[in-house]
C-alpha cells in the first residue's frame, strides 16, 4: 500500500503537468473539403471543439470564395472566429490584390474588419526562393509589411517549410530572416513537422532567438522512410519537451495543421489531432 507520503508526492507531481488552452486549426489541412462545401466544413470543425481557424483561402479580396462580410458573419454565428490568415508575396501572381506586393493595405483592412490579429507569409514559390538575395529581399518586404500591418493593431509573420533550413552557399536562409528582420515587427509562425524535415533544431532556434515565436503550426511525422504527415500524437514528434519550451519561444497560441493524409479522411484525422491536444498534459 503505498505511504500518505508517497501519495503525496504522486499529487504534487500531477498538480505541476499543465494542460493545453484553446487552439486553432490552419484551413490547408480541409481545403478541398472547404472547396466542396464550405459551410458544412466550419460547422464539423466547430462541432470537432475548434473554437478558432486560420485562413489558407484569401484570395483578390475573397476569403474562400465569399465577402469577407459573409465569411465573417457565418463563422460567428457557428461560435467560431478567424484569427489569422496566410498570404503570399504576390510575386507569382502580380495581378492579385490583397499580397505582400500589391494593395497589401487591402487583406490588413479585410482580416481588421473581422477581428483579426495576425497576417502569415505562409509559401515561398521555388522561384522565389534560389539564391541568399532572394531571401534578403523577403527580409526586406517582411519589415515594410510588419510596419503596415502593426498600423492595423495586427502582428506579421512568417511560416516554414523545410527548405528554408537547406543551405545556400553554406548559411542557412532561415537565419537571414530572422537576422535581417526587425523583432518589432516581424515574428515566425514554427511549423514542428517542417522544421524536422529540414534537419533543424528548434530548441537552438528558441535558445538563439527568445520570443520569436509566438505562433505554432503543431503538425506530427510518421515514422517511415518519407517521414509521411500524420495525425498529432500518433507520429516520431516529442511534444513534451517542446511543450516544455513554450515560453522561451514565445508562443501565444497554435494551430494544428496535416498537409496530406494517407490513413483517414481529413475532418476525421484533424478531430484525432484536437482531441489528443485537448488531454495532453505535459
């Protein structure tokens, strides 16, 4: 039988392990779903226990299709809010307003108007992305649109692939916009699955940069040969520790995110992802 003290002891220890708070979920995971029947998605979504999404659908001043006034009215009424959205560069679409590049005022406006907080450079087109120039160019228009976007009261930053994190000419790309951008302006959304794909370590990112991201895209990898998407939980990713990091980052707030599936379908596989981080305690 164990000791009065022992269970003590076991209690305290339970009574330290923290539990995770509200999260999101990044729309790419459900965006052909969303292209289907978008009402019908954000009402599984909702009904999944998400409480809040982040757009991969904006597009000339759309958002999926829809005025950013219906989009808006029908997330509320369905307890569900928006509070950020990727967007490009516009550099392979120049004729598209509402990028980084053109009528950038135009998506700050539209994501203000529903209450948003925060607006994500979320791809780099492989053109792009070539040379060390290049991403000293990005570094150069993250800080011209994180200035923008704070006049809106809104946060600007940036999500990973993997190859952010291949060198060129022997330095890392990820490094330049981190180095080159302003902190004031300009944060990172970490993206834990691409972050492992590329060969990085994000406790040396957390360590070298405190506080620079606020923002998560908490994604697990299989344990195969092409280290595969798969749902949060059930993959090679050791969310304690990373957890454990939160506030050195800086993390605020995460959105699950599953790129492609293999196993279920995608509504499916993001309401095992929801319900592994609602009990996950660490």
């Amino acid at each position: 039988m164990a000791t009065t003290a022992a269970l003590f002891s076991l209690k305290c220890k339970a009574e330290q392990y923290k539990t995770l708070g509200g999260f999101g979920l990044q729309l790419w995971s459900v965006r052909h779903d969303m292209d289907k029947d978008w009402k019908a998605t954000l009402n599984t979504i909702a009904e999944i226990g998400f409480k809040d999404v982040e757009c991969a659908g904006y597009t000339n001043g759309l958002i999926y299709g829809q005025t950013v006034k219906d989009f808006d009215s029908y997330l509320k009424s369905i307890g569900l809010t928006m509070k950020s959205c990727h967007t490009r560069t516009g550099a392979g679409s120049p004729d598209q307003v509402g990028t980084m590049t053109n009528e950038w005022e135009r998506i700050c406006e539209d994501l203000k108007s529903m209450g948003g907080q925060s607006l994500i450079c979320g791809y780099f087109e492989e053109f792009e992305r070539q040379t060390l120039d290049d991403y000293k160019r990005h570094a150069e228009l993250f800080n011209r649109c994180g200035e923008k976007a704070k006049e809106y009261g809104l946060k600007f930053g940036h999500h990973n692939h993997d190859f952010e994190f291949f060198k060129i000419d022997d330095q890392v790309p990820y490094d330049i916009l981190l180095d080159e951008t302003d902190p004031e302006l300009v944060c990172f959304e970490l993206d834990h699955y691409w972050i492992k794909k590329g060969g990085a370590d994000p406790f040396a990112y957390f360590n070298k940069y405190p506080g620079r991201f606020p923002f998560w895209h908490v994604k697990d990898m299989d344990d195969t040969e092409d280290q595969f998407f798969t749902e949060v939980g059930t993959g090679i990713i050791d969310w304690e520790p990373i957890f454990q990091a939160e506030a050195k980052s800086g993390m605020k707030y995460f959105y699950v995110e599953q790129d492609d599936f293999k196993k279920y379908a995608p509504l499916e596989s993001v309401k095992m992802s929801h319900d592994y981080l609602k009990n996950f305690k660490y």
